[in-house]
C-alpha cells in the first residue's frame, strides 16, 4: 500500500521540463476540471477528500477555499506559501525543484476552484535556484496555454509570478507572508480579519502550502474517495515525511498519512546508528512539542499527534540519540526563536530573549537554581498571548523539553541539591 | 562613485513592478535586484528605490533592516553562510563553522582582507537530509566535513 503520489516521478531525468511533465500524463487533472468540471465541483471534491493543510496548521483546504466570498467586486489572491523556514522542513524543496509543473498544475486548479485570477509564489529568498527552476516552468506553462488567457479554452484566466522573499522565518506566518508580499516587514495582522476575506492589498486570498496544492490534481484525476483510502478517514492522502537528525538514511519519504512514527524512524530512515539509542524526536518541525523516546507508538496524522500533545506540523521530523545533551537541543531551539521573533508582540519579543539567557547561561555551566522552573513559566506566558502562532511556536518546545527533562536539565545547575 | 542606477537596471526594476497592482508591493524583488547588481544595498540605493517607488525612505529603511538576505555593506565575492540550526548540529555543524574561521581567519560576520570571502551563521536553510550544510552565495552544499570543504574552497573561484 505504500505507493507514491506525489514524488512517484521524481526519479525521471528533467521532470521540471513541461515535455516530461505532459509524457506522464502531467496537466490532464488541469483540463479535466477546467473543461468538464464547475469550479464548485472542484471545491466540493477537495472538501470530500479531507486535505489538510502541509505547511503546519492541518486545517481543511477545501473548507479555507470554500471561506472566500463567491460574490465579490474585489479581486481575489492565492498565494501559495513555499517559505518553507521551519527548521528540520525541506519537503517543499523537493516539490518545487523535481516538479514545479505539478505545483503549478495544482494551483490552477485551486484559482479555478475559487474564482481566482492572480496567483504569486512566496519563496524563501534562499531558494534561488530552484525558484529560477520555477519561473522557467512557469514560462513554459504560459506558452503552452497552461496559464495565462483563456486556458485550455476553458476561458478562465490566471496569472502567476514567482515572488522572493529576504530571509524571515516569521513570512511563513501567513499574515506576515501577505505584508511581505506588500513591500514591508514581516509583521503579523491580527485575526480576524481572516485573509479569505481581508488579504493581499486587503482582498480576499488563499494561502496554500506548496505540498498542499501538488496534491490537488491527484485528487482531480482520481476522486476524493482514492485519497481518503490513502490516509486516514479525517485526514486524506499521504505526507512526505522529511527526516533529519540522528538516523542512518536521513531524507524524505511519502508514506500514508497515519503510519507510525515508530515504522518511519526504524524502518524507512533506518534507525540510529549502531550502539546509539533514540531519547527523542521532534516529529513536526522545531516548533512541535518534543516526544520522548516512549511516546513515539504515534499514528502520524493531525489528529492523533495532537492527542499526544504533539503537532503533525510540517511532517518534519527531527530524531536526537542518547548522545546529544538535552540542553544542546534547547539551546538550538532558544536561539532561533529569539532570532526570528518579529518583534511586533511584547510577550515573544522579550520572552524568547529571556529564555535564550537563561538557557545560554545554563548551557556554560553558570545555570542557577530555579532557572528550569522560569523557562516553564515563561513559555507558559508566551502562549496564547501574541498576534500570531509564532508564540506558540516558541513557547511550545521550550516547555516541553523544560518539562520532560527537568531532571537532566536541572543536574547541568549550580549548587544542585 | 555615484551609485545612479543604470538604464538597464532601471528597466529590470520596471519589468519587475509590473507585476504588481501598486509599486509598494515590488520592495522586495526591487531590493534584490539592486542588490545583485551592486553588491550590497546602501543609504543612497534605498533613497533612490524610495524616490522610484514612491514611498517615504523610512519605508525602505525598516525593510532592508528586517530580512537577512539584505547586506547594507559590501560582501566578499564568496558569501559563505553556515547553518547552525538544530539538525546541522546534530551532525555537527559546529567542527563546520569552527573550520571555516580557522581556515579563513576571520570571525562569524567578517569578511577576509581581499574581499573574497564573508562568513555568515544562519538559521536553517530547509536542507536538514544533507546536515550539515551551508550556502555559498546561492549554491548549497551539503554533508560536509572540513575536508569537504577544503574542496569546495579550491574550486571557487
């Protein structure tokens, strides 16, 4: 049952070429909704199929399509989210630089979905190269009739632009990648109001992950109830999995949706090196609560990571062995919140600075007692009191690792009892 | 020297704003493109993208301040930027950074007496399968050892 979808052709020479991308029967799901289908048809089949968004959150696409008003004066956006920032996250890379014309084919699909006509690609800044792979995909797109005016004769329009950013992980928030898209800092909106209402130039937009999007034309050639079977009944497809860390075959690997994080550590990445035992894993991305190595009997889906008081996130799952110090880790993870907090709220502004203090001086042996007990309450104070998720996304490994190794994180402190 | 933007320079920046409803929203590629051509991004460049994009010069200021990509001075022709994240150095990215300093002589931020290379520390740069990496200007590389990067070094050029 482990059949690839999405990186089923990754393997073949020059697939980022339109000529390979049409010999494996690439653009079909295109005209087939284009030309046969009603736009609602399309957003109804996406619902039925349970995709959940890949950058973080897991929420419905076919119901974050389905918010935008159907009835407006007012342009609408999709902006397809490919600043893929999130440390341990590399899956998109992959998307974009094996299969651009796939990404490209899904967001045609979704703007047709939605009514909409104006479509930009917020990449990274540092994926240059592959976002000239993608502008040259797009080039050719338009030349075949796949974007532009009246495409396939279906008389829908859409344009598309490959849009850079300048290095901020906080644009992966998508209200801070619609301001960055307007010219100016990556500072986070308040919400509401959502963007399908109030995005880009203040119009109603989607915002989409890039591996979200490659899944839709799948779901158009071969139905919603074909993807649901792939995963789990809430949660459809399968996710490609990027593992790093501490494993023999570091990489990526498309499994279902639901496969234990068990089986994709030990089996798929090969398991830790020998005479190395797993202490634990971070299984969506550095913002995800960390796991210990007891708790990773886990299906990897939305919902069940989260039972486990984890995040699916981006599927990014980061494996640390029995000989990495847990204030090693925490280190790593203070320093980068405290680096990429926006600054905009006083509670991730100044907490992820206290914590990456308290930690830095942890980490040269001049910890104090109590300091462990101040990085809880400070992340606890951090959540749920910023504009954005970037809090939560500071706070919530900060205190799970505080939490979980308390004891080894208070036996580095000075004058331990 | 005068730091006037050229013709060409000028119609790039337009073919750029053209895909944008109002010029504002082209900052960013506008910066990047200014960047490319001269190396980094200064005080004049920034009045002068303000004046051709209509916007007070604060605009740019608090722009070209706030992402990392954006040098407000000159860079070696080589920008060498290691990634310290977490993955990195669980495969020990730290010996990378170390190597590299020592190699080169300088510390993280500074660039080498001739101009050639600039060695930056960044946050994870999403290529965690091949840790430890790092990126020299936009090319990356991966897996690296400090022989590796003996390597790589003596084929810059």
């Amino acid at each position: 049952m482990n059949e690839k979808v999405l990186t089923q052709n990754f393997g073949l020479d020059h697939l980022f070429r339109i000529e390979v991308y049409l010999e494996q029967g690439g653009y079909r799901a295109a005209k087939k909704a284009l030309t046969e289908w009603k736009p609602e048809q399309v957003l109804e089949e996406v619902k039925k199929a349970s995709l959940r968004g890949r950058g973080g959150a897991g929420f419905s696409a076919g119901l974050k399509w389905g918010f935008v008003p159907k009835k407006t004066d007012k342009p609408k956006y999709l902006c397809v989210n490919a600043d893929e920032g999130e440390p341990g996250t590399f899956k998109d890379r992959y998307i974009l630089s094996h299969d651009p014309h796939l990404l490209i084919e899904g967001i045609v699909i979704a703007s047709y979905a939605v009514g909409i006509h104006d479509a930009y690609v917020y990449i990274r800044g540092e994926y240059e190269v592959i976002a000239l792979r993608l502008e040259q995909a797009i080039a050719e797109a338009y030349g075949q009739g796949y974007l532009g005016k009246n495409i396939l004769g279906s008389g829908f329009d859409l344009d598309l632009y490959v849009h850079r950013g300048a290095g901020a992980y906080i644009c992966g928030e998508e209200t801070a990648l619609l301001e960055s898209l307007e010219g100016k800092r990556g500072n986070p909106r308040l919400k509401p109001p959502f963007p399908a209402s109030v995005g880009l130039f203040q119009n109603p937009t989607v915002i989409n992950n890039v591996e979200t999007l490659a899944n839709v034309p799948f779901i158009i050639l071969n139905g919603a109830a074909w993807f649901l079977a792939k995963g789990q009944p809430n949660d459809g497809g399968t996710r490609i999995f990027g593992v790093s860390g501490a494993v023999n075959k570091p990489g990526i690997y498309e499994l279902p949706v639901g496969t234990s994080l068990r089986e994709i550590i030990f089996t798929h990445a090969g398991g830790l090196k020998p005479g190395r035992k797993l202490k634990a894993v971070i299984p969506g991305g550095m913002s995800s609560p960390i796991l210990k190595a007891e708790e990773i009997d886990i299906k990897m889906d939305v919902d069940s990571v989260a039972a486990a008081g984890s995040m699916m996130g981006s599927a990014a799952i980061i494996v640390i062995d029995d000989r990495t110090p847990i204030l090693e880790v925490l280190k790593k993870v203070a320093k980068f919140y405290a680096h990429e907090s926006c600054g905009q709220c006083t509670p991730c502004r100044l907490g992820t600075n206290w914590i990456f203090k308290i930690v830095k001086r942890m980490a040269e042996g001049k910890g104090e007692q109590g300091d462990v007990d101040s990085l809880l309450r400070l992340a606890a104070n951090i959540k749920g009191r910023t504009l954005c998720p970037m809090g939560d996304a500071a706070a919530m490994p900060v205190f799970s690792i505080a939490k979980k190794f308390k004891e080894e994180l208070e036996a580095s402190l000075k004058g331990k009892t | 020297m005068s730091r006037e933007f050229t013709p060409a320079l000028k119609e790039r920046i337009e073919g750029v704003l053209a895909h944008y409803p109002n010029k504002h929203a082209g900052l960013l590629p506008v910066l990047r493109l200014v960047q490319s051509e001269k190396g980094f991004v200064s005080a004049e460049d920034e009045r002068i993208v303000a004046a051709l994009l209509g916007l007070r010069p604060i605009k740019v200021r608090e722009v070209v301040t706030f992402y990392t990509l954006f040098a407000r001075k000159p860079l070696g022709q080589f920008h060498i930027q290691v990634c310290s994240n977490l993955s990195c150095s669980l495969a020990s990215g730290e010996k990378i950074l170390e190597h590299l300093k020592a190699r080169l002589g300088i510390r993280i931020g500074q660039t080498t007496p001739d101009g050639k290379y600039t060695l930056t520390e960044v946050e994870c740069l999403g290529a965690c399968e091949q840790a430890p990496c790092m990126m020299v200007n936009f090319d990356y590389y991966g897996n690296l050892d400090p022989e590796k990067i003996d390597r790589i070094l003596e084929g810059l050029k």
